[in-house]
C-alpha cells in the first residue's frame, strides 16, 4: 500500500490511527506499507510520524505538492491510498477505514 499524507492534514492525521491499527493486524499477514509524505518541513514531519506512531517506512523529498512520487501517481488531494497487488498493480485506491480493511484482508487472502 502507498500512502499519500501530510503533518498539516488534518484528514490525514484523522485516517492514521485506522492505517496504524490496520498495519499491526495484517502486517505480520503480509500487508506492507510506504508513506509518502507532502510535507516541506522536516521537523513537523517527523514529529507527526512519531505522534502518529506510524511505524512502517516513511519517504519525503519535502517538495510539498511538487513531490515527485506524487506526481507519478497523479495525486491530487491528500489523503490517497493506492493499494497494489502482489505484482504492483494498483488495484484501489483512496478507500479509508472499513472499506481499506475489508480490500487488504480480500487480497490477502489470495
């Protein structure tokens, strides 16, 4: 899963304590997880990643919304989750709480 986020969202920040309840269920299942974060400063990012207690791995190139790996996925608000299938295919994205949990456990379970 890709996950699109920012300290100064405050819909972000409401979405990670379901993401951060959904990792410590499915990860040892084989969920994975890469944040991606427009954030440009890089004191309030890492302050909300460790707050937030989000503990899978976190990238930023601190652009704001001129990151680049938001680009690729043509991300234009915050929160967007894409979710992969085990051979990169994105397969849904911008599901939140119940409906994100119901389609990792789906395709887990392949």
């Amino acid at each position: 899963m890709v996950d699109f986020w920012a300290s100064w969202c405050g819909p972000c920040r409401e979405e990670n304590p379901n993401v951060v309840a959904l990792y410590k269920e499915l990860h040892s299942k084989g969920l994975n997880i890469i944040g991606v974060s427009l954030d440009k400063d890089a004191k309030k990012w890492k302050e909300a990643i460790a707050k937030d207690r989000l503990t899978w791995p976190q990238v930023s190139n601190l652009k704001f919304w001129d990151e680049p790996i938001a680009a690729q996925y043509n991300v234009r608000s915050i929160p967007a989750t894409f979710v992969l299938d085990a051979s990169g295919k994105v397969v849904a994205k911008d599901l939140r709480g119940a409906e994100l949990r119901a389609k990792v456990i789906a395709l887990l379970a392949k």
